[in-house]
C-alpha cells in the first residue's frame, strides 16, 4: 500500500520533468523503463534515453532527485541511464554496424567547402567527448584523410578479410587513400560501388559510439550506394555562404529527404572572418543559409568562419576552438539525432519463403508479394525513366525463377535488395510496399 500511492505520486513529478527537444514529459516519451521504491524510501528507476550520454541527462537527474526528494516519505533516489537501439539494423549489417551507436554521413554538394576537414574535427571533437568514434573517408575522388591525419604512406592491414582501422592518436580511420597511396583515383561506375563497399563491409570498427562517413561530393551514385547499405542516422550538409553552392545544397537536401535519411541539420563553413585587428566578424558572402532554414525547417548547426591552420587533424587536442565552436556542436548533434530517434518507429520484418516475399508489418498484418512481381516492380532509374514515369524493364525480361540474393532494410523507411539477374538498384519504400500489396 505504502508503494502504490508513493509510486503514482513519483510519475506524477516525472509528468513534470520535460524533455525540452521533444517537448513532452519523460512519462509521455516513453522514456520511464522501471520503477522501484524499498520500504526505506529508496527509489530505484531506470530511463531510457535516445542516445547514449545524451547531453540532456544531467538536467534530467538534478530535476529529477530535486522533485522525487521533496516527496515526504523519500529518502534516497537512484537513477540508471540507458539508451535506445538504432532502428533498421539487419543481418548483413549485424558484426560491424550492430556494434555501432550512430552513423553519421558528412556530406556536400559541391567540391571545396570543407567537407572533409570538418568531419576530421569534428571526429576529433566526439573523441574529446570520451566517445569511441570511427571516421570513414568515402571521398572516393579526392580522399583527403591522409593528409589530414598527416599520414601520406600508411600500410592497411587486414586480417581475414577484414580491414583493420588505422587508429591515429586513437580516433580509428579508414580511407580509400590509405590503400591507393599516390596512384590516381579514377575510378568509375562499378569499381566505385566495388570499394565503396568493401570499405564498408569489411573495415573492423568494434564498438563505436559514433561513426563519421565523409561522403564524396554530390549526388550520384556513390550516395546512392552507401545509402543503401548503412543505416544512417543521419546527415550533416555542409556549405559556404555562397550562392552557388546553396543551390547544389538544395538539391542536396532534395536526395536525402527522398531517400527519408533524416538530415541533422547544416553547417555553414567559411561564413566570415574575424579581423585581427579590431576583432570583428566580417561576412563576405552573406548569410545564405538563412533561406535553407526558412524553406526546409532545418537547423542551422553552426557557421564556421575562416580559420587558421584548419588541416592538421593528426592529434586529438585538434581544433582550438573547442569550447566555443566544437563543443556546442557535438552536443546539438547529438540532440538533433535523438530527436530523430525518439520519432522512429522499428523496421517491419523480412521472410522470403521460396518464390515469395512475406513482410510482417509487426502489427499482426502481413504483406506476401511473388518474388518475381516484386522485381518487376522495381522503380529505379535503371527501370522506370526518372523524367517520364515511362516503365524501362519489360516484365517479360524478369526470369520467373529470380531471386533475391541479399536484401537490407534502410532505416526504417525502406528495403532495398540484390538480385540474381545482377540488379543492384532495387529499393523499395515501405509505403510503396504496402499499396503494391495491401496488409492482411
Ligand atoms: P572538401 O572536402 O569539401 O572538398 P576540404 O575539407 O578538402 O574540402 O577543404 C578544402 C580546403 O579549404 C582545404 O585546404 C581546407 O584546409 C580549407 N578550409 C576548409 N574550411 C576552412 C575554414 N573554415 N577556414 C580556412 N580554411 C578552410
């Protein structure tokens, strides 16, 4: 008796302990896992939280023990964080993403912006944190990690098919100049794809609490291919204030929305410099980003100005700007994903039986497609033209007899699958799905 009074009296004080990012109380997020109280007026609870060490918790505790402790019969409070799961991890993905915490994709439309080097720093700046954190150069066509990490000649060591990182004043690496060396990166359409995945599925990362992806510029096929393969929880834009690249930004923003990978928010790198002289801030582009923020809803994460000896990531004290500048930044990411998070809902579940297609929509529905109607479905550019809507594949040049050799669930938005005839473009939302067949 004495704990069922005490018990709705502690969740009604948590009613009132509100997350400021998803602005509901801890009750209504879901965020309340367990809940004991002992005869001697101890409170054991156990919270949930979207991200590991979110930056919120220490709020969340004083707030808390200062309200379960004004309750009369209270003595001592105990509270256990932990975090949520990321949706959308599958079986091929389980042994190197499963053992990482987020995933984040820096990314840019245009070449020069400094894509690179802020994903370097900004890696530097998790690690800073006392996160473990990966960083993955993708940037096929100007990998630029060496030179960052000042490592222009580094042996890549695998073992059993597996890349080992390069672990560079403990920030792990992996990039694709570290296995050319000096030789010319041109590689084209498929060998693209080919190391792209390599370096994805076979690096060795362990346990990360954060892995940073630096993607090439733009918007082709490599983002394509990554976004296919990793669940992403999300991505990070970066620009400079200038007209131009506000445009490619755009349509930037366009390919991962479409795609439903959640962008975190944009960086504006290069937005002004601060005189030596009299110490003011100097815009010599004006503030372009205004008008993303207005037209897409997206936060503005930070505006980076002009610095100087901004390229030797190499140690883990990199970046003077710490307190200023990185600091504030890692903490909004970490908000922005666990916002994402807290709005996700699981992946639906995949069973091929034979010649057929099973989705369990995980709400007591099932969806059951022929494996050869779903290839035929498939809307990629490959298939059906992008402009015209007008179908490409002639049903009657699907085998009866395909079949599906992989498949993946991204995110939790869509799946996408390989197939026998070589067909590698496939993704097929979950909405798409469940029109194509209708739950029963
Ligand atoms: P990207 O990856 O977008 O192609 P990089 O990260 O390679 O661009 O940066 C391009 C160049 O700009 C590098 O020489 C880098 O040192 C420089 N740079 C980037 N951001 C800044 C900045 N905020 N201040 C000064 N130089 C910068």
């Amino acid at each position: 008796m004495f704990s069922e009074m005490l018990k709705s009296k502690i969740f009604e004080q948590l009613k009132t302990v509100i997350d400021p990012d998803l602005n509901t109380d801890l009750v209504t997020a879901g965020f309340i896992k367990s809940v004991s109280i002992t005869e001697e007026g101890v409170v054991d609870l156990t919270i949930e939280l979207t991200i590991p060490t979110c930056p919120l918790q220490f709020k969340f505790k004083m707030e808390i023990e200062q309200k379960l402790l004004s309750l009369e019969d209270i003595k001592r409070v105990n509270i256990r964080f932990t975090s949520r799961k990321r949706g959308g991890i599958t079986a091929s993905q389980q042994g190197i993403f499963s053992k990482i915490h987020s995933v984040i994709a820096i990314s840019a439309c245009k070449g020069g912006v400094g894509k690179s080097t802020i994903a370097s720093f900004l890696a530097r700046a998790l690690q800073r944190n006392n996160f473990r954190v990966g960083l993955m150069d993708l940037d096929i066509y100007g990998p630029s990690l060496p030179t960052l990490m000042n490592l222009p000649h580094t042996d890549v060591a695998m073992i059993d098919e597996r890349i080992i990182p390069v672990e560079v004043d403990g920030l792990l690496t992996m990039s694709l100049g570290y296995i050319l060396g000096d030789a010319p990166a041109v590689l084209r359409g498929p060998l693209v794809s080919t190391y792209t995945s390599q370096l994805i599925h076979q690096t060795e990362w362990g346990s990360l609490d954060f892995l940073i992806i630096d993607l090439p510029p733009g918007t082709g096929d490599i983002q394509l291919t990554l976004l296919q393969q990793v669940a992403l929880d999300g991505a990070i834009i970066i620009t400079t204030p200038q007209t131009l690249s506000l445009v490619d930004v755009t349509r930037g923003i366009l390919m991962f929305e479409k795609l439903h990978v959640p962008v975190l928010g944009i960086i504006e790198n290069m937005s002004y410099f601060v005189c030596d002289g009299c110490g003011k801030k100097h815009y010599l582009f004006g503030n372009g980003t205004v008008d993303l923020q207005n037209r897409f809803g997206l936060s503005i994460l930070t505006n980076i100005p002009i610095l100087p000896n901004f390229y030797d990531a190499s140690t883990k004290n990199a970046g003077n700007e710490y307190d200023t500048l990185w600091k504030p930044l890692v903490e909004q990411i970490q908000r922005e994903i666990g916002k994402r998070r807290a709005t996700t809902l699981s992946s639906p579940e995949i069973i091929i039986k034979e010649n057929t297609f099973i989705i369990d929509w995980k709400d007591g529905t099932f969806s059951t497609i022929p494996v050869v109607e779903l290839r035929r479905a498939c809307r990629c550019a490959y298939c059906v033209d992008e402009l015209t809507g007008e179908p490409l594949l002639k049903p009657n040049e699907v085998p009866d007899n395909i079949k599906i050799e992989e498949f993946q669930p991204l995110g939790h938005y869509a799946v996408s699958i390989i197939w026998s005839d070589g067909h590698t473009s496939s993704i097929y939302p979950w909405d798409f799905l469940k029109k194509l067949t209708p739950p029963h």
